[in-house]
C-alpha cells in the first residue's frame, strides 16, 4: 500500500537543487510535513538523491531529531537537562510514564500521547518544565502533570 | 531600504535612525527571549500593543520586543525607557496600572520592582539590581537594547561600525594581531587563543590552490544547563555576524556558516531575519560597503547529536553526514569543510570581536586576569535563587557569582557543589568557592569552562546521582566510533548505578577509577576525553557520599531510589486520606481519622504522598538507611495520641 508522499518529497528536494550534500535539511523538511519519516518517503528520497537507502537509515537513526515512527496527535516532551535534573525532573518523567502507561520514546496505542525526553531547552530558570505541544510549562510538581494529561486527552 | 554603498553612508544611515527617534516618547521593552517566552511574554506583548492603541496612547508609547535580558527566574521583563524602569514578572493584568501610572503620570508601580530579599528595599532601576550591579555586560548588556529583528535597532547603537573600521583602515593581518594582543581565547570550551587560530587559518587559505576557505560559527550548543550562545544569537544575531565578517576579512575567506542546535528554533529565526536584512542594507554580500570585500552567511540547522559540537563532527554534520568525529591533524584549519581550510569559532567568540575592534584591544586587555581576558556569560542554574545568564570579568570568584549575584541558595539550604563545564566537566566543592574563576583555574580543580554552564547543587543532591547523570548523557551522546568512549562510558554508567542501587562493593570505587583514566587517555575526541570528568571529580571531593551508598546503603541526600523509604510520621499525621487518594500504587492504608501506614512492599517511592501532604502537618517523612517505627495498620488519630500521651507520662 503506502500513501504518495512524491508530491511533497520533490518539491523540497528541488528547493535544494537534488544536492545530496543537502540530505539533512531535506530530512528535516520532509519530516515537518508529514511529522515523521515514513518508509516511503525514505525510499522516495533514496531514488531521487541516488543516496542508498541504508545510508539514509545511518543518518535518520544517528540524529536525535528523525522519528521513524508515527508520533502522537500530542506531543510531551520532558527536559532532562541538568538544571531540570537537580530540580526533580527524573520524577517528573516518571509520572508521565506510569500515568500514560508507556516508557519515554514511545506512543500511546491510540496515538494520542507521545512522551519524549530532551536535553536541555534553555529555559531553566523554570526547571523542571515540559513542552506539550510547543507550549512551555514550568515548576512542574506531579500535580502539574495530572492537569496537563486531562487537558489534552479531553481535547481529544 | 537604504543600500549602504560606502562607509560615510553607515555614519549618514545611523544619525537619520537617531534622529527619527529623538522624540518624547517612552519604549516600553518587553524581553522575548525563549524564558521569557516560556513564561507567555507573546501574549503580554500582544495585550500592550492592544491597550496602548485602545488607550490613544500610541503616539506617546513604542514597544520594542528585546532579546534576552538575562534575568530570566523574574520573567516575563519589562524595562521602561529612557528612565530604565526595571518591571518583573509581568501580567497582562498589570498592563493597565503600568500604562496609566508610569506612562501617563509618571510614577512607578512599586509592587511590580524588584525587592532585595535581605534589605526588602524596592529596587527601581535594572542597572541597580544586585543581580546586574556585579556584572560587566560589554557583550550581553545591549540584547536589552535592541529588537533582534530590526537591523536598525542595531546600527543605531553603534553596530557595523567595527566592520567599517576594519575594512576602511586596517590590513587584514593587522585585524589578526589585534585579536591576538586582545587575548580573546575560544568561549566554547578549550579557550584555544582566537587570534592565533585565525592565523593558522589565514595561512592555509592563503596556501591552497584556489585560495579558498570556510569560516564557522558554532552554535550547537549542547551542554545540559548552558544557553548563553542561544540568547546571544536569539537577541543581538546582527553582533554575532558582523564578528564573523571581520574574521572572514582578517582570514581571507567569502563564506561562512552558522550552524545552530535544532532545539533552537527562535535562533534559527532571527539569525535568518538578520542575515536577509544584512543582505538587504549591503552589510554581507558582494562589495561590503564599497569597499570590494565579499561575504556570506548560510545556516544550518542541527539535526539533534551532542557530538556535533566537536569541530569534526561538525563539519561532517554540514556536508550531509553522521557527525562522527575524526582523528585530527589534519586540523580542520587544514582540511575541514568540504577538504578547505576551515576556521570555526563559537558564538560568544564571535560576538566578542566587534567589540574588542571598537574599543582596542589594549582596553580588553585591561579586563580579567594574566591568563583570560575579557569577561565570560555563565548560564547561572539549578539550586539558586536568581536563574539567568550573568556576564562577569575573568578572575571573579565562584562565591560572588553563586551568593552574590545568584542570591544564594533557596529554601535557607547549605550549598554542596557546582558543576561547571557541561557533561565534559567537573563538580566544585565549596573549599573552592573562592577560586577566581579562568580557563587554569577551573582546569586545576579538575573541573573546566566549557561553554559556561553553571550547575548549583545543594545539599539535596545526591553527587553520586549526578555523575550517573552525566555519564548516562556522554554514554547516550558517544557516536560510537572509538572503544574505549563506546565501551567506557557504558561499564561506568553500569557501575554507577549498581553503587546508587545499593549494590555496588569497594572493589566497584577502583574498578570505576582505571576505567576513568582509560577513557580519559584513549578516546579519539573531546566527549570521550572529558567523559570520566564528572566521575573524576565527584570521586576526588566526594567520595565519602560513595561510601556512604557502598558500605552503609544509605544515600545521604535521599535521591537515590533504591536506598530510600517513605513513612508516615504517626505523630503528625491527622488522617486526612489525601495520600492515600493520591497514592498511585495503593500502598497507603488508612481512613479518615485513622493514622495512615505506608505497606513498604507495595511502595514504588514516587513521592506523590510527600508532595500532597499539607505542609502544616508535614507527616510524610524520607528516609535512608534508618526505620521509623509506628503502627503497623492504622488505629484512630486520637487513640495514637492518648497512647504517646500515656508513653511520656511514663
């Protein structure tokens, strides 16, 4: 099956005139379309760069940044910089985890949650803090958490 | 759009921008930073745009969204201008009071000042905050100054102006020699002397065949804890470029790259802005200013890889692969980007150059001590009182950074360490607090400078917990080119956490130390290099606390999970049942009005009961290494109470 992603994969690989030494940007720009690196599309790019497909896999899987899964509707992400660490940031974490029922890294089943770490936002005059969705919440306490799951699972 | 097509039209366009602005209007800047940003600054900036339009204000009132203004634990910031009125933690519920008090009669709104925690003085001006009174902000101070996205913000403090000098009066060797006498050493870690790196560079640009050669700001910032060169690219992106100009002049090169850490998306924003609008006015580009000189700035984003900091691993990022180091020499100023000569320099390195240019290096040479000039931004974190980044002369101690620009610790705790130098440095004890602070100094106390991050750590951090950390981070972050760093670091992560589980035995301590010292000898770069460093040093002034989790089981901090229990103080506790809602594993036993009891068995130690017990009743204690005794299942409150009553009696 897999869906045509052609459209999409060509027109950013022609906004860096097919240059293979473009690759991560050209990942990266792929990715924010479609939130991740579907197989297709890595194909698609293989093809299209002449770059072999596990060349391509090296680097998807070498940088932080690349999924290779589908990622959730939403998107927690813990910071586990020092600062947060020191702050109480493993427990807050640990919250996270137990609450959605998944390790760090991982998706809910119903693709609505996924929990991921970072190490350092650079907001750590608010340590520990976590990032839903690009929104910044800051001091967070186990309570914080439980707020913040009721409201994005109650969005929907 | 003015095209600046010669040097005396920079002069021309800096006085009309002066002019358009000499009026009798209040700026009421509002930091943008990314803390700032955190705290809903966008949303404070919005609600004062709209207010001053409703109010009819707007021909009185500027706003102006400034970039980092370092002060970040009392965020969002508003400064008022020209009087210098210093506004923390802003709400949009204060907009009006602000707007009607100070704007329209002048007055300030004391409950929105700064308050000295010791004198409970209301403090009026930025400048005389203790938190800015000890610092010396010649790179930092003008992000408050200015929008990051209007170029002209820039020009008209004076900005371009250092570009202008070099390229109107000076050889391009002359620009070297004066780095070199200004003492500038990298900010990124090594504290490699700038002046003689661009030398080297300059050299083999002038060798190479087609005489070209690459020039590198370094912006993957990725030490946990650090963000100065964020906020200095985020809020002054027109300093850090005209830096790089200078430097691309001095070495003879055209091009240049910026490459930014993907966690950084409002530095990826305004530094593009900057170079767009640079292009624009004829600051970058073919002909600078007439004067014939050609350059150009491409950014790169990161793709999320620590090592990519490293100069190799860099240069490997940037040309479209894996970021695995490489053994050098070949230096990259030999052969780096794309097998050309290739000088990289940080952030905070670069934007130091315009003003070492403008203002002599025999005035730089004046600040700081024999060995480091100039002054550094330390990102302050952690356990202190004031959060933010402070710049400070070279040769400050530790004690007046961390107490009396930082405020102290928090909560009336005793301060244990502080961490500087990122993942690839070392824990301070507090026998050093009075260590003045340079490259060789933190070196001899087996820490280092790193990019700056400062770490404070109280006595409720568990040393041992922060080495497993760090070593868990570089184990994480180690490309996995060279064995002793891949392997290394992953028996020392291992043996770390058998010590903080309680398990690990005396034999571990050696063990741990000769694999420290093989990492350290036999990697092939920096990270795996100064990997063992937090390890190192935590040995070396903290090996008591090792101890302490090896021979007693005990983890003195109460951190570590393993060797820690929960209990609830049947004295205090008042039984009412909010633990016991909370407890997610239902191992509290209880009812209302009966003592509670936490079935050790059941217990996973998350600490939600300690965080929602009242803290008047405080019942939920932590312990290590030592029992509490009480009932063994709950009795009524007030039986407990005549039995204790009964028991002192006696």
């Amino acid at each position: 099956m897999g869906l045509d992603y052609s459209q999409i994969v060509n027109g950013i690989i022609e906004k860096y005139n097919g240059r293979k030494e473009a690759i991560i940007p050209i990942l990266q720009d792929v990715q924010s379309e479609l939130r991740w690196l579907p197989p297709e599309a890595i194909s698609l790019i293989s093809k299209r760069l002449k770059i072999s497909e596990s060349n391509i896999y090296s680097i998807a899987t070498f940088y932080k940044s690349f999924y290779l899964k589908p990622r959730g509707e939403h998107v927690v992400t813990v910071c586990m910089g020092t600062a947060c660490h020191v702050r109480g940031a493993p427990k807050i974490l640990e919250e996270f985890e137990r609450k959605l029922n998944i390790k760090e890294g991982e998706t809910t089943k119903d693709h609505k949650v996924t929990l991921e770490c970072v190490n350092c936002v650079g907001a750590c005059a608010l340590g520990p803090i976590v990032i839903v969705n690009e929104e910044y919440h800051g001091q967070m306490t186990k309570v914080k958490v439980e707020n913040i799951l009721e409201n994005i699972l109650k969005k929907g | 759009m003015p095209r600046i097509e010669n040097f005396e039209e920079l002069e021309r366009a800096r006085k009309e921008i002066l002019e358009k602005r000499v009026s009798e209007k209040v700026t009421i800047t509002i930091c943008n930073g990314t803390g700032c940003q955190a705290y809903g600054c966008k949303k404070l900036t919005d609600s004062f745009l709209t207010k001053i339009n409703q109010n009819g204000l707007r021909d009185k009132v500027d706003v102006r969204k400034t970039g980092c203004h370092g002060f970040c634990e009392r965020g969002p910031i508003v400064v008022i201008q020209p009087y210098g009125i210093f506004y923390q933690r802003v709400k949009t519920e204060d907009i009006d009071e602000i707007l009607k008090e100070t704007i329209e009669n002048k007055r300030v709104v004391e409950r929105l000042l700064y308050e000295n925690p010791i004198t409970k003085e209301k403090i009026e001006k930025e400048k005389e905050v203790p938190f800015y009174k000890r610092q010396l902000r010649i790179v930092f101070g003008k992000n408050g100054l200015i929008d990051p996205t209007n170029i002209e913000d820039y020009i008209a403090i004076g900005g371009y102006e250092a570009l202008a000098k070099v390229l109107r009066e000076m050889k391009e060797e002359e620009v070297i020699e004066e780095i070199k006498n200004a003492g500038l050493r990298g900010r990124g870690g090594a504290g490699f002397p700038t002046g003689l790196k661009w030398e080297i560079a300059r050299k083999s640009v002038q060798s190479h065949p087609l005489k070209i050669g690459y020039i590198v700001c370094n912006c993957d910032e990725g030490d946990p804890g650090a963000y100065m060169d964020r906020s200095l690219l985020e809020g002054n992106p027109h300093l850090v470029i005209e830096g790089m100009a200078i430097g691309a002049y001095a070495i003879g090169v055209k091009e240049g790259y910026i490459y930014v850490r993907n966690e950084y998306p409002l530095a990826v924003k305004n530094a593009t802005i900057a170079i767009e609008q640079a292009k624009e006015w004829g600051l970058l580009g073919k002909n600078i200013m007439g004067s014939g000189f050609e350059f150009d700035i491409k950014i790169v984003r990161g793709a999320g890889a620590f090592v990519s900091g490293e100069e190799t691993a860099l240069i490997a990022s940037i040309e479209g692969r894996r970021a695995s180091p490489r053994p050098r020499p070949p230096y990259p100023a030999q052969q780096g980007l794309w097998e050309k000569p290739t000088n990289i320099n940080n952030v905070e390195t670069w934007a130091n150059v315009p003003i070492i240019i403008s203002n002599s290096s025999e005035w730089y040479r004046s600040i700081g001590t024999e060995t480091s000039k100039g002054t550094k931004i330390f990102s302050l974190v952690g356990k202190i009182n004031n959060t933010g980044l402070v710049e400070v002369p070279m040769g400050i101690t530790l004690r007046e950074i961390i107490f009396d620009i930082g405020g102290g610790i928090p909560g009336g705790k005793e301060f244990k360490a502080v961490q500087t130098g990122g993942p690839s440095g070392g824990c301070i004890p507090k026998e050093f607090l009075d260590l003045p602070i340079d490259f060789e100094k933190l070196t001899s106390v087996g820490s280092m400078m790193g990019s700056g991050g400062m770490i404070v750590m109280d006595e409720d951090t568990c040393m041992v917990d922060v080495a497993k950390y760090f070593l868990n981070f570089t184990q994480e972050e180690s490309c996995g080119k060279c064995v002793p760093c891949r392997v290394g670091t992953r028996q020392m992560k291992e043996i770390l956490t058998k010590i903080t589980e309680g398990k690990g035995t005396m034999k571990d301590l050696e063990t741990l130390e000769t694999l420290a010292y093989t990492v350290k000898n036999a990697s092939l770069c920096g990270l795996g290099q100064t990997a063992p460093n937090p390890v190192l040093t935590t040995l070396k002034y903290f090996r008591h606390e090792y101890e302490a989790h090896i021979l007693e089981k005990r983890c003195p901090a109460l951190v570590c999970k393993e060797l820690i229990n929960y209990y609830i103080d049947p004295d205090k506790c008042v039984g009412c049942l909010l633990c016991l809602k909370n407890c997610p594993s239902n191992a509290i036993l209880g009812g209302n009005k009966m003592i509670h009891v936490i079935v050790q068995e059941k217990c996973i130690k998350c600490g939600a009961c300690l965080e929602v017990c009242p803290k008047k009743v405080s019942a939920v204690i932590k312990l290590s290494g030592e029992k509490r005794e009480g009932p063994k299942e709950p009795i009524p409150v007030q039986e407990w109470r005549k039995m204790r009553g009964k028991e002192s009696e006696k």
